[in-house]
C-alpha cells in the first residue's frame, strides 16, 4: 500500500480533516496515511507552494499526495489528479501543481463529474483506483493546461552590467517568526558576483552573512531578544531573523516589521 499524504487548509480545530481521513480509511482500510499540513494559509497560493514544494519531495516513489486548498469543486476549479514521474497527485486546479513540478514532466486529468460534491470525494474514488493499479484506463478527460500564477520576482537595478541592488520580498513568515524571501541561494551568487552586500531593512543593516542561527550573540543577557542575522534556510532561500526568537518574544516579522510581501533592499560594492 502507497503512502497517502495529506496537505490541507483545514486547520486543527474543526472536524474536518479528522472527517478526511476517516472517509479514506471508509474506502482504503490499509490506508498508510501521513499528515503533511494542516495549517495551509487558506487562498494563499503562494505561500502554499513554497510549504509543498519544499515538504514532498522525499516521499518514496509512488506516494499518493492528497492536496486539500481551496477544495470546493467548480467548474473553474475542477478536481483534477496529476501522475508526475515520482507521485500522483489528488487535488484542485488552483495553481500549485505547476509551481510544484516546476521544470518535471507530468500528466494532469479532470476527474470532476456533473454531480456538485464539496468534501473530495472525486479525489477519494480517483485514490481508491490508484491503489488497485487501475490509473492507466481510469481518466481519459486529460487537461493540456492548468492553471497558474506569475509569481512576481526580485526587483533588480543595474549599475552598467551587473545587479548594483536586489528589492527582494516577504513570501514565507516560519514559526519562530523568520521571514523567508523569493531569493534563492544561486541568484544571490549570481548577482553578487563575489562583491560584499549590505542588507537594508527598516530597522537594521547587515552585512555578514551568518552560516546558522546560532551564528550570533545575544544582547540580553536572559537570551530573550538577540541581533538580526541573514542566512540561507534548509530549503536555500534568503532569510532574516532574530537570535533566540519566537512568536511570544518577538521574532524578525514584529521586530523588524517583516510581514508578508515586505520588501527589503540588497545592494553591492
């Protein structure tokens, strides 16, 4: 039996994704279930994709990824299943799977029938053929486009050829208050072009690059309240924040006023 992820915007307090999983295991006894997410931002594509985008990828081939955002089924919101090369994925054509499988090969089927039906339940039949190895002759209605959004880049200005400042933005707050940008590792290389950088934000500039977040000092003696640093996260985007933070003592997303969509300044010399 295939590993069956769940990824929802259900959240933890009400009934629902307990009710999704029973509904599974109504149709699927064996069912090996595994919960991603229950805490998806609802109507936040983007943030949505930068959680599963960096939280699927390791799963054993075949996994069944079951993606509940924005569920409803409609007709400009159809259910829909995707077989990529590693795993099929259950869900909505919302706009995630493009940027999930960003650069991957895949194959994306309407899986909606006329009847209205609001709790998955396409999506728990098309999972149930899955795991009798019934995929090949189940869908046929294949779709040749899903949707997608643009997702707006950093701002670049130039000084003659090369990037002189880079206006990255907030795209990811974290649970220690840690404001992730839409800059990776590789563009920030590649920009910088060996030159030393300083990062602006309202509130501090920085201009050393720290390896981890333990790569700082505290300025409270008790360790509560520690200085901004800027590094590259697990998943190799640009990230700011504070030494010995959390939500309760002020991370960089209150102390440095780094919400989402945000924007800070990088400049070279």
């Amino acid at each position: 039996m295939p590993i069956i992820t769940l990824s929802t915007d259900f959240g933890n307090k009400d009934p629902d994704a307990a009710f999704l999983k029973t509904r599974i295991l109504h149709e699927i006894a064996d069912a090996h279930i595994v919960d991603v997410t229950h805490q998806l931002k609802p109507f936040d594509v983007e943030e949505a994709v930068y959680i599963l985008k960096n939280s699927l990828n390791y799963f054993p081939k075949g996994s069944i990824h079951l993606i509940a955002f924005d569920s409803e089924v409609t007709a400009r919101n159809k259910a829909i299943v995707v077989q990529s090369e590693k795993y099929f994925f259950l869900t909505n054509d919302n706009g995630i799977i493009p940027e999930i499988l960003e650069g991957e090969s895949y194959k994306a089927f309407d899986i909606s029938a006329p009847v209205y039906e609001r709790f998955m339940l396409y999506h728990i039949e098309a999972i149930k053929k899955i795991t009798q190895d019934a995929f090949p002759t189940l869908f046929s209605k294949e779709l040749h486009e899903l949707k997608r959004y643009n997702f707006a880049k950093p701002v670049l200005k130039y000084e003659g050829n090369l990037v002189k400042y880079i206006f990255p933005r907030v795209i990811y707050v974290d649970n220690y208050g840690n404001a992730v940008f839409n800059l990776k590792r590789e563009e920030f290389e590649a920009y910088r072009q060996n030159r030393k950088f300083s990062i602006h934000t309202d509130f501090d500039l920085i201009t050393k690059m720290s390896k981890g977040y333990h790569d700082l000092t505290s300025n409270d003696p008790g360790g509560i309240y520690g200085q901004a640093g800027v590094g590259f996260n697990t998943f190799g985007y640009l990230e700011i924040f504070m030494n010995s933070s959390n939500y309760d003592r002020g991370g960089a997303n209150n102390l440095l006023g780094l919400s989402k969509n945000s924007q800070i300044k990088i400049s070279f010399d």
